[in-house]
C-alpha cells in the first residue's frame, strides 16, 4: 500500500464491461421477444422463483423489535423532512408582459420502481432512500421491487410509502420496470442501485425508461489534516468496504504522520482473519490545500468527507461530488442512513455532471404559453426573420399569415 502524490494521482482503471452489456442485451432482447413468458424464463434460471406480488402490510404489524421500528422511523422521518424541503424549491411560474403569459408548472412522474438489491444484507435504507422523494414529489404508483423477501425491506417499503411490492431482480425486473410484465403495466422511471448486469440494463433501457444513475462500486475521498483521528479514518474507510470488494477509499491530507499510520492500520485490518477486506484504498499526500481541492474535483467522489477544522478549507470551492460531508462528526455512515439527504448517488466521476436522487428526479417542469394579440404583432418580425435566416420557408408562412405581414421573396 503506496502513498501517492496529489498531482500523480489517478483513479483506477474500470474492468472491462463489454461482456456484461454483451449478456445484458441478449437478455433484453429475448424477453423483447418473448415477453412475460421470458422474464419468467430468466427469473427461475437466476433467481429460482417467478416473479410474485408480496402484499404489503401496515408498518406496525411486521415482525421487528421495538428498537429496530424506532430506528426505521426515525431514518424515514429525517429523509421525508429533507425531501419536502427541497420539494420547496420546486414550484409554477409565470410572468404577463407586452407580449402575453408564459410560464411553467411542476408536475410529478405517473410512476417508478425503486430498485432494492438482494445479497448477504436487508437494505433497509435502500427502500427508504427511494420511495420516499417520489411520495413527496407526488408519484402516484410507487413500487418496490426486491429478489429478496427479507421482512425488514418489506417493513421499510411500506412505511416509505410503496402502493405495491413485487419480488423480482436482475436484468428481468430492469426489463419488467421498462416493457411491464402480465398484469403489471411499465412504469415511467427506475432508481436504485444494483449489479453490473442491472446497472447494464438501465444503461440499455435508456431510451425507454428514465433512469436515476448509472452507478458503479461505491467511493470515498476524505480530505483530512493533522487533527483527523486516525482510528475513524481507518473505521471509515473500512466501512466503505463493506459496500463492495471494489469499493474505492482514498484518503488525501497535507500529514505524512497521518498517512503512515492509518496505512498501517489498514494493513493490520487487512490480514484480520475475520475481515471482509478493505476494498480498493488509496492513499495520498498533499503539499498544498490547493492541490487537495484540485484533486477532489477532479475525481468527483461519490462520498467526499472533510475530516479536519471548519477553517482548513473553504468548502464553496469543492464543485463535484456526490454529497457532502463537513467535519469530523460527519460520519458518512450517518449519510447512508439517517442524516437526511439521499444516499443514491453518481460514482466513476459522474458526480462533475450531476448530483445525488433528489425530489427534483421525479418531476417534470412544463412550460406553457398564451401570446395576444398585440404580442403577435411584436414578435412575429422576429420570428420571421429568423426562420428566413434558417432558410424555412413555411415557419415564416405560418407567422405571417396572422398578422398579414408581406414577405421578401
């Protein structure tokens, strides 16, 4: 395990995933083909089960703890708080001038399915992370698809406020979300995280299905000074790990001190026999502030934590990352859980074009316009002009003949 230099640094090369787009497209087109009778072909071959309605049950009556519900309640309630809050920023306009009323309205997506993956573990937080901004966003149909039947995701999609459930995964349920399956009609967009082969297919079913992200192993960039606790930057970036084998941690601080020894920390928990791994980790000194900030915009993490004092850097020049963490208590764990703001995010640099789910994702801003009389006359000179620049003859035709305007031949 290395220490790089800031300049030097580079994120490490993608596996080739020509072969899983390859797969990928095979299967989508046989259930093109196919239809229903194909998703249940490729659902009993990877996951050994057709795909079935799991009917939802009121929060309450699933069989957690009183402490585990707490919890639940808690994340939901501080996710909901956040997204209504950016709901606010969301809103119909319109301005009256000379020439008429133009404006535009928000309106909510018809429907979605949020994604939640299978695996070793119930991913609570996954269900509430994406069914909550569509129910406050106003999405009518929220559905929930899962190849897992674990009753904690179900519990979580309930209380999020999925309208029905349905146990299905893979490219097949990407498919389903896209084409529909029997009774179940497609729906408008897709969100949440998911395999190579999932990520494949949303990436496929673009031009049929709005897609949140296209989301690779997850990341973690902390920027940390000589103050940073060594021990939570170890435990941090270990956490990271728990998210993939190819999850990416890099660790970037104008400290040498503080390189080497959560270097050797990582070692020590590499070769704990109890460990699931460290991940991909990075570690990397800086000899300017500048050069922290230049790399951390330039890799745009997925995760990007500021472990150090509130005046080591400025965070307003910090431009591309997922989400946000400022100062040591900013556990990125809390983020993935219960801090509020969404923990779907872009990877692999997508962060220098977009930003994390947001309310925002699943609505559609609809412009309208009512032009009068008098406006007519104003800007159809314009509008003429213009479209005899272009070369199109009948756009000026059409504006003309309202206002009896002659035209250069």
């Amino acid at each position: 395990m290395e220490i790089h230099k800031a300049k030097e640094w580079q994120r490490p090369g993608e596996k080739q995933q020509k072969q899983v787009f390859e797969k990928t497209s095979i299967i989508l087109n046989e259930i093109r083909e196919k239809g229903a009778d194909g998703i249940d072909e490729f659902s009993l071959k990877f996951d050994g089960f057709r795909p079935y309605v799991i009917p939802l049950k009121p929060f309450e009556a699933y069989p957690l703890d009183d402490s585990e519900k707490s919890a639940i309640r808690l994340a939901a309630q501080r996710i909901t708080t956040f997204a209504k809050l950016q709901r606010t920023a969301y809103r119909d306009v319109e301005i009256t001038d000379s020439c008429g009323t133009f404006g535009h309205k928000v309106l909510p997506l018809d429907s979605m399915v949020a994604y939640i993956p299978g695996g070793r573990f119930p991913l609570i937080s996954t269900a509430l992370m994406t069914l909550i901004p569509a129910k406050v966003a106003g999405v009518e149909r929220r559905v929930a698809f899962s190849p897992s039947d674990h009753p904690a995701i179900q519990a979580a999609a309930s209380l999020a406020g999925a309208t029905e459930m349905w146990r299905i995964g893979g490219v097949q349920a990407m498919a389903t979300a896209a084409f529909g399956y029997r009774n179940f009609p497609p729906v408008d967009m897709v969100v949440g995280p998911g395999n190579a082969f999932v990520n494949a297919a949303k990436a496929l079913l673009q031009s049929t299905l709005k897609i949140d992200t296209l989301a690779g192993p997850s990341e973690l960039l902390i920027l940390a000074d000589k103050e940073a606790d060594p021990n939570w930057v170890c435990l941090d970036m270990l956490a990271q790990a728990e998210h993939d084998p190819q999850a990416l941690s890099v660790l970037c601080s104008n400290d040498t001190s503080l390189l080497h020894t959560v270097k050797t920390k990582l070692e020590a928990a590499a070769k704990d026999a109890e460990s699931v791994g460290i991940g991909v980790v990075h570690l990397v000194h800086a000899d300017r502030i500048e050069d922290m900030i230049h790399l951390s915009n330039r890799m745009a993490p997925e995760h990007l934590h500021v472990n150090a004092a509130s005046n080591f850097l400025d965070p307003s020049h910090l431009k591309n990352y997922g989400s946000l963490f400022l100062g040591p208590l900013s556990a990125v764990a809390l983020g993935d859980y219960c801090s509020g703001p969404n923990h779907t995010l872009p990877t692999s640099g997508y962060a220098q074009k977009k930003g994390g789910l947001h309310v925002g994702d699943f609505l559609k801003v609809l412009t309208y316009q009512e032009v009068h009389a008098e406006g007519m006359k104003r800007l159809a000179k314009t509008g003429i002009s213009l479209a005899q620049q272009e070369g199109l003859k009948n756009h000026s035709k059409s504006l003309a003949i309202r206002c009896d305007l002659p035209l250069a031949n």
